[in-house]
C-alpha cells in the first residue's frame, strides 16, 4: 500500500467520523409527509427517516434519527446532504449507485457525490455493508410508500 493510498484512507476516516460527530440533518422533521424506519438487526442499528417534498416535487427537506455503529449513522449523515434538492427519480438513481458501490465494488458517483466517495472502503468489509446500506434501504422505503399513499403525487418517474 503506497503511502498516496495510506493518506487516502485516513481521509476518509476523518470524513466518516466527522458526519458520526457532528451529523447533518440529524433529529425530527415536522409535519413529515412521508417517514420510514428500518433496523439491522444483526448489530442494530436503527434509522428513522422523514422527508418533506417541495412544490416542484423535489426533496425540499430530510432528517434522520436512530441510533448505530459510525457508518450506519455517517451513511444516514451523507445520505441526506446527498438527497435533499433531488426528485424521487434522481434519489432512486444514486440509491442505485450506492448499492452498486457497496456490493459490486462500482466507482462512487462522478458527479456531485459529496463524501459518499468516502464510503467506499467499507465494501471490503461485508458484514459493514449492511450498517452503510441501512439509511439507503430506508430511504427507498420511504419514497415507495409515500409515493403509493398518496396517488396522484408526482414522484418523479416521468
């Protein structure tokens, strides 16, 4: 391991402890139009999602509550920078990269990624998979169900 590959990893981990620490858009969302929860039952972990969809259909707000290991609680942190601002289109495409990240070792989005990228790592780590995929899991769930709850609601799949 070059030491470019050893500075590389300790950034990251100063990425992902950072968003554990101080974590973006963590507590209650009022008047949440849709809200999932999910649970890892292997470590538990638990995360609480609420979003709130603007008039243009996009994920005006997001927040995230729960309890959990560094990367379930990191990932939750990214994932709402990440979302927020997005359609339900564009937030299923980057649940699909993530996904792909995590399980088939897929590059981390090129575009406007954020710290994702920083997340990366834990794919070598499986039983860890399940604790990064935890908040993205719930998320879909959400937007599924919120979706379905209320018809006529653009989603955004047009």
């Amino acid at each position: 391991m070059s030491t470019q590959d050893v500075e590389l990893d300790d950034l990251y981990r100063e990425i992902i402890l950072d968003h554990y620490r101080k974590p973006r858009n963590k507590g209650r969302l009022e008047h949440a139009e849709m809200s999932a929860e999910g649970l890892n039952p292997v470590c538990g972990d638990e995360i609480r999602l609420e979003l709130r969809l603007g008039l243009d259909g996009r994920i005006a707000e997001i927040a995230f509550g729960g309890r959990g290991c560094s990367i379930s609680q990191a990932s939750a942190s990214m994932l709402t920078e990440d979302v927020k601002g997005k359609t339900f289109a564009e937030a299923r495409g980057r649940i699909d990269q993530f996904r792909a990240m995590m399980t088939e070792g897929s590059a981390p989005p090129q575009d406007d990624s954020g710290d994702i990228e920083s997340l990366q790592g834990v794919a070598k780590f499986p039983a860890r998979v399940k604790c990064a995929m935890l908040s993205w899991n719930v998320l879909q769930q959400a937007m599924s169900e919120g979706a379905a709850s209320a018809p006529g609601k653009d989603d955004g799949n047009e």
